[in-house]
C-alpha cells in the first residue's frame, strides 16, 4: 500500500508558519503587559515605602518635602504607565484575536487532512480485504480442481 499524501501539505505548512509567527507576536504583547504590570507594582511598593518612611522618627521637614515631591512624581509615572499598560492590553487583544484567526485557518485544512487521510487508509484497507478475499478464493478453487 503506498503512503498517503496530501495534496494541501504545502498549504498546512504555511498556515502553520502564519500561526507561529502569530502566536510569537502575542507572546511578545503579553510580554510587554506583565514588564508593565511590574513597573505598576514597582511603583506601589516605591510609594508604599517612602509614605512609611515620611512619617518615622528622626526626619527633618527637608525630608518630609522631598518625600512629597518624590510621591508625586511617583504619582505621574503610575499614570503614564497606566495609559502605556492600556494601550499595550488593547494591542495585545488585537493580537490575541490575528492569533486565534490564525489557528483557526490552520486547525481547518488540518482537520480536512485527517478527514481524508481516514478516508483513504479505510478505501485501502478495503482494497486489500478484496484482493485477500479474490486470491483466497482462487487458492481454494485450485485447491478442489
């Protein structure tokens, strides 16, 4: 019996080339979401150490006012990285969503390919079923004559 072949191979393969190269530009995205949820919690942290460190014992009012205007620049950098975290979510969507058109293209000419792959080796094995059953009749014939 000989080997089944796909006529849509060459296709399959570029489908699956557009759906990794796909999948690397979402990971890429989500990449750049969690290095800026970092950032976001970097400065939660900044803010949460230097507020504690505003109000403890032995500062001077020099101390009190540059722990302010750090907060408050703090402040501005949480709002920029918020702005940046929300555009980088919206492109990470738009890639979550070329990805899944991707995969999607790609799972349909995959699973035509097991369709007819199943098609073929069952044909073929009905095939050889009949030729077995054609050449155990032609022995038995022989045999009684």
């Amino acid at each position: 019996m000989r080997a089944f072949r796909f006529n849509l191979e060459k296709l399959l393969e570029v489908r699956g080339f557009y759906e990794r190269k796909a999948e690397m530009v979402l990971a890429e995205k989500a990449g750049r979401c969690a290095i800026l949820d970092a950032k976001l919690r970097e400065l939660a942290e900044s803010r949460i150490r230097t507020r504690a460190e505003m109000y403890s014992s032995g500062r001077m009012l020099a101390d009190y006012q540059a722990a302010e205007v750090y907060m408050i620049r703090l402040d501005r950098d949480k709002e920029k990285l918020l702005v940046e975290l929300a555009q980088a979510e919206l492109e990470r969507e738009k890639a979550r969503a070329e990805y899944v058109e991707k995969r999607r293209d790609r799972e349909a000419i995959d699973k035509l390919k097991e369709r007819r792959q199943a098609e073929y080796y069952r044909l073929a094995l009905r095939e050889e079923t009949k030729v077995l059953d054609d050449l155990a009749r032609h022995l038995a014939v022989g045999a009684k004559g």
